[in-house]
C-alpha cells in the first residue's frame, strides 16, 4: 500500500469517525460525504498503486 492510499484511507476512517461521534441523530453530514469521497479516493490509489507495481521492469 502506498503512502497516499494509507493516508487517504485514514482520513476515511477519522471522518467517519466524526460523523458517528458528532452528528449521530443525522443520516447525513459534511463529515459523512468526505469519508464517501476519502474512500473513493483510497480505491482509486489501491488500483493506481497496483497497476505500476506490476509493470515490467524497465530498462
């Protein structure tokens, strides 16, 4: 996993986070969206991340 998905995948998880702690009587939230967006973002790295780890070997 590289630097940019594990830190997108955090930022998902913490705004969850403030989402259920924050805003639990609401079903959605700025909070809830950006982890939407951050998790969106991680799939996009992970996919990213994959297809240039398995390229063959320049020379």
């Amino acid at each position: 996993m590289s630097k940019s998905a594990a830190g997108l995948l955090i930022l998902a998880l913490l705004s969850g986070a403030v989402h259920f702690s924050l805003f639990e009587d609401t079903e959605i939230s700025l909070p809830l969206l950006g982890s939407g967006v951050f998790a969106v973002l991680f799939v996009l790295a992970l996919a990213a991340g994959r297809r240039i780890k398995f390229d063959p070997v320049l020379r």
